[in-house]
C-alpha cells in the first residue's frame, strides 16, 4: 500500500478529494452543511436602519444635554479669558496691589508706592522690551532718568528713617531720666507721654510689609534679570560703555538704599518695643492706685494754688541757673536756707511743701 512520507495512506486522501468533488456537482443544498448560505439584503435593512437610528439618537442626545449644560455654567466661575498662566512676577504684583488697597494704609503712602510701582514697570519695559538689542542707547538715557527718580524717593525715605531710628534712641535716654525723678506716677507718665507724642511716630507693620514686598518686586520684574544679562554684556563687550556702567549703578543703587530702609524701618521698631516694655509697662502697673495718686497731686497744686494768690510772684518759674528769693515771712526752714545763701529750684519747694 502506498504511503506518503507522513504515513498516512494516499488512497484515503484520494477517495475523500472524490467524495468533494462529488458534493460541489450536487445541486440539493443542505444549510446545515453549506459554508456561505444565501444573503438576503432584504431581510437585513431593517436592523441596520435601527442601529443607524440608535447611534443617531445616542448623538443627538449627548449634544442637546452637553448644551444645556453649558447654557447654565455661571460665566465667572472660570475666567473669560484666560490667557497665559502666572508668573512669579504677576503674582508679587497682584500681591502688592491688593495691600496697597488695604483700607488701614495711609492715603499719601500709597500714591507714593503707586507711583513707584508704575515707574518700576516702565523700566522693565524699556529695558527688556523696546529693543532686540540689549541697553541700546535711546534705551539708557530713558532707563537711567526712571532709575534716577525711584532711587532719589528711596534715599529720602531712607533719611527719613534713619532720622527717626536716632530720635527713637534720644527719647530712651530722655525717658530714662524721667523714670528716676522723684515725682508722682502720674506725672512721669505725662511727662513720658508728652515726650514721646512729640518726637516719635508709632510704628506700622503694615507700612514695614509694604517695604517688604516693594524689594520683592522690584528684583522681580528689574534687578535680578538685569543683572544676569548685563554681567554676559560686561564679558562680550570689548569697551565699556559709560552710559550703560551708570544705568548698572543705579540699579543696583535702589536695591542697596531698599534693603536699608527695611533694616531701618525694623530697628525703628524694634526701639519703639523696648521703649514700651522698660518705660510704659512698668508706669501701667504703678497706675493701678489712680485714685488716691490723683488726689495727692490734687492736694498738692490745690496748695501751690493757694501760696501764689497770698504771695503773687514768689511762686513762679525762674530761669535756669537763676537762684529763688524766699521772703523773710516764711517759716524758719525756709529762714535758715536763705541766710545760708542756698538757693532752691521752684520744683523742689513745691515738691517740700505738699
């Protein structure tokens, strides 16, 4: 018997290709043993319509409740615009403009900071953007006369402050002295009080944040850029330019005179403090006795009083230096000081005799 290479017998293979070819003459067709049964498009047409219809439908239905939705969406939930994402610098900006509409900060303190905030922007924008080139000349002539008018307001400010840092140190010294007289609680505190209100200022944090924030922007938006680009300028340019060396000058000039008036505006209150704990604080505590203080010192002027309208004239104020002429009447204390040929301040017999 023949046999392939596989084993399996070649008659076998031979006689089932016959009984295929005898199958494909057969005109009966059974459909259980049919591969490709006859297609009827007719029968067919309806349930391809139906899922069109249904896929249409499903559209339909999502855009109409997508439109809806929207329709209701509040406008001001999202901006209308939205534009590029913030920067650090817009962000310090916004930062400055809303403590600036602080309603606890001074009408005149913020014109001025307006007016340096406006200045500052219009450096940045001459200096980085009006040219492709890098501090051409029109360009710092026009930075230098802006530079030139943030750092004048600065170096005012900032002798202004140093003006009342000192004062602040000579009204301690002051209060110290007053602190050591031999007089009432009461009329220390005045005496503190009146000296105080007349040489200082109260401090304001809000002032000192504002200061704060004003360096923030400034090395934002101009120092800190124009420091990078101008330090690659100063190495690939052969001759140094004049006009560019004063522009860098000035710069960095507002952001020195900046940082000292912070520092100042700190010292200036933290003096303020101090002055509050070793003098005020302590003048609070001895005033827990008002009423019986206030009496004494009523009884003493009320006897003051009375002394000035039985001798006019013998009570008042002598000039520094000038000794007090006691009339020979008073009592014999008063005698045996003025044969002594001492001379008593006017303070210390009113103080002797209440």
């Amino acid at each position: 018997m023949d046999m392939d290479s596989s084993g399996i017998h070649l008659a076998e293979v031979r006689s089932q290709l016959a009984m295929d070819s005898d199958s494909d003459t057969d005109t009966t067709v059974t459909p259980k043993k049919e591969p490709f049964p006859d297609f009827d498009g007719e029968l067919c047409v309806p349930d391809l319509n139906n899922r069109h219809e249904a896929a249409w439908t499903y559209a339909f239905g999502k855009a109409v409740q997508n439109d809806i939705r929207t329709r209701y969406v509040d406008p001001f939930i999202t901006p209308h615009n939205p534009g590029e994402p913030f920067t650090r610098n817009h962000i310090l900006l916004e930062a400055i403009k809303d403590l600036l509409a602080d309603p606890q900060m001074r009408e005149t303190t913020r014109q001025q900071f307006i007016i340096l905030i406006n200045h500052t922007l219009h450096l940045h924008e001459v200096v980085f953007h009006h040219s492709d080139k890098f501090l051409d000349t029109k360009e710092t002539v026009e930075a230098k006369v802006l530079a030139e008018i943030i750092l004048s307001y600065m170096v005012w400010m900032d002798g202004r402050l140093r003006d009342q840092v000192i004062a602040a140190e000579q009204v301690a010294v002051v209060l110290d002295q007053v602190s050591k007289e031999k007089t009432t609680i009461c009329e220390r505190y005045c005496r503190m009080t009146t000296v105080v209100s007349a040489h200082l200022k109260k401090p304001r944090p809000l002032e000192r944040r504002l200061l704060a924030l004003f360096l923030e922007v400034y090395e934002a938006w101009v120092h800190n850029t124009f420091l990078r680009q101008r330090n690659c300028q100063i190495l690939a340019e052969g001759l140094p330019v004049p006009g560019r060396i004063d522009l860098s000058r000035r710069i960095i000039a507002i952001w020195d005179v900046l940082t000292r008036c912070i520092e100042s505006y700190s010292l200036y209150t933290w003096a303020t403090r101090t002055i509050r704990a070793n003098y005020f604080a302590p003048a609070m505590d001895l005033l827990s006795d008002t009423p019986d203080i206030w009496q004494q010192c009523w009884d003493k002027r009320s006897t003051i009083q009375h002394r000035r309208s039985i001798h006019p004239g013998q009570f008042e104020q002598p000039l520094s230096g000038q000794a007090v002429n006691i009339p020979q009447q008073f009592d014999n204390t008063e005698e045996q000081r003025s044969t002594n040929g001492q001379s008593t301040p006017v303070a210390e017999l009113e103080v002797a005799e209440a």
